[in-house]
C-alpha cells in the first residue's frame, strides 16, 4: 500500500471518527466573539471587554505602585521603573533625541504596556485572545500615533502648505518634483500607517492561530484518532502547542516593542529639523 493511501484512509478514519461534519479547523470567524448584543453594530466583543479590563489592570498597577514609592524599590515598583526605564530610555530618547523625547514618552509608554499586556493576554489561561488580532484596536493605536506624528510635524514646519513642501527634498528638477510628491504622500499617508497597523494585527493573528491548530487539533486526535498512531499525534501536538507558547511569548514582546519604536521613528521624524 502507498503512502498515499495510508494517509488518505488515516483522514478519513478521523473525519469519520468526528461525526458527520469532522473536525472544523479554527479561522479568522472564531476572533469575533460577541458577548452583548449579537451582530449590532453597538456589540460588545471579547476582545473589546479584554481590552478594557487590561486598562483597568494598568492603571490600577501603576496607580498603585506610584502611590507607595520607596527609595529601595520593591518588585512591583521594580517592574514599574524597568518598564518606563527601557520606554524611556531605549526607546524615547535614544531614538526621538535628548532635546525632544521627554513630551513623547506618556504616549509611547501608554503604547507599549497597553499592547504588550494585550498581547500577553494571548497565553494567559482563561482569557487567551490576543486583543490585538482585531484589526480595528492596531487601527485605533494608530490613527493616534499619526494624528501626534503629523500634528508635530505641521507645528514644525508652521502651517500645513509648508508641511506639504517639506515632503519634497531641494534642488530636484522640475519634472521630478510631482512624482516624488506623490511618491512621499503615499508613504507618510497610506503606507505607513497601513503596515503599523497591520504588522501588529497580522502577527498576533497568525500566531494566535498556530496555537489554536495545534491545541484544539492535538485534542480531537486524542479524543476522536481511530488508532494509536492518531492519538500519539495528539500528543505530539500538545507537545508542541507548549513550545509555541514560549516562541509566542517572545512574538508578543517583540510586536509591542517594534510598534512602539517605529511611532517613535515616526515622531522622531515629524521634530526633526531636516524632514
């Protein structure tokens, strides 16, 4: 017997072994999640009441941890410092400039932890769901971002005919000019804030995806595989769901880092002089 066949007559026995429909594989229709209001336009989500309960979370945390402010700091107040330190300083004032970066740094600090407790929310048991794998919150965080970014730049250039000029570097030829306009237009306008926004969405989605395969998918073949090579496979896929967390958990700190940075490039950009 070919190994073709095997296989076919192993998905087979599975889909079998599931009833009439079989396993369904999750997709991007399992991210809405309505918990009032069923299809309205006013709905209230799960991952709308996340990412509220992470505000609460956050303020609290940090209401808190302000409000007891010890000159050897404890863990919390450790977490705290280490948190808006590395905001602060790698990401603030290292990329924006020391002259610049300290009116910047409650926003992009607010950015930072909001997504990466969002993110983590991804792992943690009885929530897991990624807030961020609904388009419209990346959407939100960014249309804040350039709302800043292009507000500073306006005020830098006083006036937003001379912003528009700035976009187009001196001493080009005449007939170049329009077409680099429009070149630059895109890019500040439409492709940056498309691939901000998307960047976050599409890794949070993917990722959180990968571990839904592999957990729902790894217990229908413990529970429904017709033979033991199945329900090893099973196990195999618990197995390796666990090490995708890990890998997930450094995704989700990376996606809240690079989001903040690049706000911070595109800030850094809007106050400098030669933009």
């Amino acid at each position: 017997m070919s190994p073709n066949m095997v296989s076919a007559d192993m998905v087979t026995n599975l889909v079998a072994a599931g009833g009439e429909d079989g396993f369904k594989t999750p997709g991007v229709a399992d991210f809405w999640w309505p918990l009032i209001g069923g299809n309205s336009p006013w709905t209230l989500t799960r991952p709308a009441l996340v990412l509220l309960i992470s505000v609460g979370i956050l303020g609290w945390f940090f209401v808190s941890v302000s409000r007891k402010l010890t000159v050897v700091p404890g863990k919390t107040q450790f977490m705290a410092e280490g948190a808006y330190n590395f905001v602060r300083n790698t990401i603030g004032r290292d990329i924006i400039g020391t002259k610049d970066f300290m009116q910047f740094v409650p926003l992009l600090f607010t950015l930072f932890t909001m997504i990466l407790v969002n993110n983590l929310f991804g792992i943690i048991p009885f929530v897991q769901f990624p807030t961020m794998s609904r388009v419209g919150i990346p959407i939100v965080l960014t249309l804040i971002v350039y709302i800043v970014y292009h507000t500073v730049a306006i005020r830098r250039k006083h006036g937003v005919l001379p912003y528009f000029k700035s976009l187009i570097p001196p001493g080009l030829p005449g007939w170049l000019k329009p077409i680099l306009f429009v070149l630059e237009f895109l890019t500040y306008f439409v492709i940056r804030p498309l691939t901000l926004a998307l960047r976050l969405f599409g890794n949070m989605l993917a990722g959180h995806l990968m571990l839904l395969v592999f957990i729902i998918g790894g217990e229908y073949l413990l529970l429904h595989g017709s033979n033991l090579f199945l329900n090893f496979s099973g196990v195999l896929a618990f197995g390796f769901s666990i090490g995708m967390t890990f890998f997930e958990l450094l995704i989700e700190f990376l996606q809240a880092f690079i989001f903040t940075l690049l706000a911070a490039l595109y800030i850094s950009d809007a106050v400098s002089e030669h933009h």
